[in-house]
C-alpha cells in the first residue's frame, strides 16, 4: 500500500552519501538530486544513508538539509528522511507546543492510526529527544475533556489480534448511544471504550451502534459542528474505523479553498508515503473524482511539487 518507487538496483549507502554531497555542493544545491535519492528509499535504507553520512563527513544529514534548502520543500525533505518514530516525535511536540484544532488531530492522528508497537517507539523516540515522557507533555499543555482523551490515546499499548466479543461490542454500543444522547461526551466510560479497546473490537461496536440505533455514531456526534471536542472524537473514530478516508479528507480539507495548508499536506504525505498512501490516493479520487497528484500539481510548485509527487509514486498526475 506504498506509494514510494525504489530502483531495482540500489546505490550503496556510501554512493547515495557521495551524490548528496554533490548536490549541496557548488554555486546552487541539486534539489532534483536530493528528490532522486531520498524520495525512493525505504525507512531503512534511508536511516542507513544518514549513518553512513555522518561517519562520512562528521555532520548529521539533517543539518546539511537545513543548511541547503528551505521552506515547504525543506520541511518535506527533513520529515520523510527522519526515522519514523523520530518524524511522529517532531509532530506531537509541535501539536503540543501551539495548541490549535488542527494539532488537536495531529495528536489524534499518531495516537490511533500507528500500530501499538510504532506508538510505544514513539514514546520513546520522544522521551529522548525531549527529555520528557509525550503524555506528560500532553498532560501539561492541556486540560477538562481534551487532557482526559489525548493522554490515554497517546500512552495506548492497544491489543492487535483479531479476536472480537460481539457480546462486548453490543454492550458498549448501547452505552455509547447512551452517553451521546445524554450529551455526555467527556463520560469516563465513553472516553474508556474508544481510547482503550483494540481497533477490531471498536470497528465491531461501531458497526453494532449503526445497526442497532440507525445510523453511524459519528452522525450523533455531530449535534454541534462548533464544539472543537466533538470534532476530536470524531476524527478518533474516522482514523479507528477508515483511516484512508480520514487522510482523504485531510488532503481535500488543505487543498481545497483560497490557500494551501502545507503543514497538513505535508503531514499526511510524508507518514503514509511508505505505509497506506495508495489506499488514501483511492479513497480521494473516489470522493472527489480528481486524482490526488493532478490535485496536488494544481495547488503546489517548484521543488515542493516535485518531492511530493514523488512520493506518491509519480503515477498519479
């Protein structure tokens, strides 16, 4: 479900070091260089790159990337060559720091669209760069209903086997119903149910609240398009229940209207590129009958135009 291309034959990581530093060098930087090299490499070979970089020339990658290039394009470059984990870091401390709606979802997004194991490397990843734990930072910048669901999504270990208790999920959507119909949204028991049990069982309880009660729950959740915490628990539930669509609507939601919002486009481009962006690029032409690269051609440029449609696999235009 990657988007990315990677060679058949590729470069040893000291060749990919060897051009990159050709393309700093000179009277201008190779932008299409570093696009030809970063944007078609794994995770892994893409952290090898930056190793044999730094022993190469004494300088981490990233720095020379700072020093080389900027604006959209540089913050592209820099997220898709972090390490995973190291990328999500960067993001939640940015949430955390500039409290906003949107960044609301970027705390969302992390917590419940990685699988366990990536959400507990990000933990870590955080913890060493910022010399303190994510939840605790997320505990400090926020508080009421935000803080009593952000902190559990982001510190979740949630269990990822496919075993479902219909049982449990008829249980629970009944109590959903009953909370949202009693507008008791920040209820402890509600907030429990979908920052704690695993994917599968939550796709089973929502699919049980849509067919017991009628219609789907992010429906009932939409009592009140102003309140900023209703619309945090539906993104949770879009980005449990259909990822894919969610990003979709956060690609057409920056893309759409009088300006561009590269931070989310950026966002979404850069930490689906190498897991689900091609079910993403799906779900997007089927909502808006464009394809997701012609959309981005139409709506960005120059150097940052080409780092994302490589990313989507160039294909797509």
């Amino acid at each position: 479900m990657a988007t990315i291309k990677v060679p058949p034959i590729v470069p040893s990581p000291a060749e990919d070091c060897e051009q990159l530093r050709k393309a700093f060098q000179g009277w201008g930087t190779n932008e299409l260089l570093i696009i030809a090299i970063l944007a078609h490499r794994t995770a892994a070979q893409r952290r090898a790159i930056r190793t044999a970089y730094a022993q190469t020339y004494g300088e981490e990658l990233l720095k020379s990337l700072d020093d080389e290039i900027s604006g959209d394009f540089e913050r592209a470059v820099v997220l898709w060559t972090m390490d995973p984990e190291e990328r999500d870091a960067q993001l939640a401390n940015e949430a955390v720091r500039k409290w906003s709606q949107s960044n609301v979802l970027v705390l969302v997004e992390i917590g419940c669209t990685r699988r366990s194991e990536d959400l507990y490397q990000v933990r870590r990843a955080y913890h060493e760069r910022y010399k303190l734990s994510l939840e605790e930072d997320v505990a400090a910048h926020t508080s009421g209903d935000f803080r009593k669901l952000l902190v559990p999504l982001v510190s979740a270990y949630r269990y990822e086997g496919l075993e479902v208790d219909q049982k449990l999920a008829k249980s629970e959507a009944k109590l959903l119903h009953e909370k949202i119909t009693e507008k008791a949204y920040g209820n402890d028991e509600l907030i429990r149910i979908i920052t704690t049990r695993s994917k599968v069982q939550l796709t089973a309880t929502f699919n049980q609240y849509h067919n017991e009660f009628g219609k789907p729950i992010n429906k009932d959740l939409k009592s009140d398009h102003q309140n900023d915490f209703l619309a945090a628990l539906r993104a949770v539930i879009r980005c449990i229940y259909c990822p894919e669509k969610y990003f979709a609507k956060v690609i057409r939601n920056a893309i759409d209207g009088l300006g561009t919002d590269e931070n989310a486009l950026t966002r979404v481009i850069t930490t689906r590129a190498d897991v689900d962006l091609k079910v993403i690029k799906e779900a997007y032409y089927k909502r808006t009958s464009v394809r997701l690269g012609h959309a981005i051609k139409g709506d960005t440029s120059g150097d940052y135009e080409d780092i994302l449609i490589a990313l989507l696999g160039h294909d797509d235009v």
